[in-house]
C-alpha cells in the first residue's frame, strides 16, 4: 500500500464530528496547514494550529483538530507498516523557515502530481516521496532544537490518553483508568482540564463517542453488536450513551449517514 496525499477537508470529511472526537488512525498521518487556525488535542496535549503548521501524527496515537473556522491543508497517510517511519510520539511544528516552508511544499506538490497523473510504478513514486517527507520531518525536528521539559502532570495526561486509546472498548469507567494510574479520578480530572482543556471523563467519552458512531455509519453491525464491542453491558445503555451525547438513536445516526 502506497502514501496517499489529501486535502485537509477530504480527509476529515463533511462531519466536523470526525476531527473534533478523540480518535486515532490506523496509518501514519503528516498534516500541512496552509491557511486557517484552531486548537488540536496530540496525545494529551492542547495546541494552537495555524499556518504553516506541520503535525506528524504516528498511528494509533489520539487526537483531534478543533478548526476556529475554515481550516485549509494538505495530508499524507503513510502505511503503518511501510518503510515511511514517524517519531514514536505525535509532533508539532511551526515552520517559520522560508527555506523549509518551500520544500515541504514542492515535496507535497511531486507527490499530488503523481497521484493525478497515474503513470506507471506510480506506488513506487509515491512509497519513495513518502520516504522524503519523513526525511524533511527529521530535519525539522532537528533544526526545531531542544527537547521541552515534560512536566509530571503532563505525562500523567500523556499515560491516560495513551491508556484510552488502548482500552475504550473495554467498557472501563474513568475511575478505573485513574486508579491504574495511581491517582484519585478528581487529580486526573483537574490535570486533563489543565492540559489539553478536556475532563477525563470527556476524552475517555469521546474516544468511545467516535468508535461507535463510526462502526454505525461504516458497518452494517446491529446496534447491540456494536454496543458489546465497545464493552457496553446492553444494547439499552448504548443507545442512552448515544441519545446523551448526540441527540440522536443510533438508527436516526445510521438512517441520516
């Protein structure tokens, strides 16, 4: 399986729902805004998007953009398991350089020319600019400089989030996630509000939020299938869990999907 390049709106799709839950994705996911602002959710921490900001999302790692309005970029998704390689944690970067402002773009533009022009070996192209990109990631992170200091209530949020992006189809309540942690659920309550402007509970709710209105709108799954996937104890519990947080029963989301 090739890299495939996208535009921002085409990959997040008409439903703002898709970006703005906590949700993770299966392949490596390198964001390039062009022009709009917003706030994003990388792992445990909140962050101010704008122009000219690169995020290296590996897979399986939780976010979620949250666009103050019309939010225009391009994004590539690297296979997970091709030779493409991100950092092991999600990335932000301003690029204020001029120079490397430029070459990320002409790398993106060879890499939308090779996808419309569909000439022979074309995964190959793309599978070796992919390779490129990830070089030009390296490098910016490289010439970004020192490392930040990690502040302990930040890996707290960072462990939590990592744990829900694990374990939210276990059904397990937010107490359960802080006592794996060693904290009381009120500190890891104040700490994820502190840090990425979320409750504990609210990510955790979200992240299941955006699973089961994915497998209702992409899968032909019954509801109460869907339900025990995600570790709900009946078919009548998930659809409260959905009318709550939605407004509407899971076959009013399917029906209008």
């Amino acid at each position: 399986m090739a890299p495939r390049l996208l535009t921002l709106a085409q990959w997040t799709g008409p439903d703002s729902w898709r970006s703005t839950l906590p949700h993770s994705c299966a392949s490596h996911v390198f964001v390039w805004i062009t022009r709009g602002q917003g706030r994003c959710l990388l792992a445990g921490r909140r962050q101010g998007l704008g122009v000219h900001t690169a995020l290296a999302i590996p897979a399986g790692s939780l976010f979620a953009l949250h666009p103050t309005g019309p939010l225009f970029g391009l994004t590539c998704l690297l296979p997970a398991s091709g030779p493409s390689l991100l950092p092991d944690e999600p990335q932000l970067l301003r690029i204020a350089d001029q120079k490397m402002q430029n070459e990320l773009t002409a790398l993106l533009e060879a890499m939308q020319r090779e996808q419309n022009e569909m000439r022979p070996f074309m995964p190959d192209a793309l599978t070796a600019q992919g390779e490129l990109l990830t070089v030009w990631l390296r490098r910016a992170l490289v010439a970004e400089g020192e490392e930040e200091v990690i502040t302990a209530g930040q890996r707290l949020v960072d462990a939590y989030c990592a744990l829900v992006e694990r374990d939210h189809n276990l059904g397990l309540p937010m107490q359960d996630y802080a006592r794996r942690l060693g904290v009381t659920p009120t500190h890891l309550t104040r700490v994820c509000k502190a840090k990425c402007g979320m409750t504990a509970l609210e990510i955790l709710n979200g992240r299941v939020l955006y699973a089961a209105r994915d497998m209702l709108e992409r899968t032909p799954l019954p509801a109460k299938h869907i339900a025990a996937r995600l570790g709900f104890n009946s078919a009548a519990y998930f659809s409260r869990f959905i009318q709550n947080h939605t407004g509407r029963p899971p076959r009013a989301l399917r029906t209008a999907a």
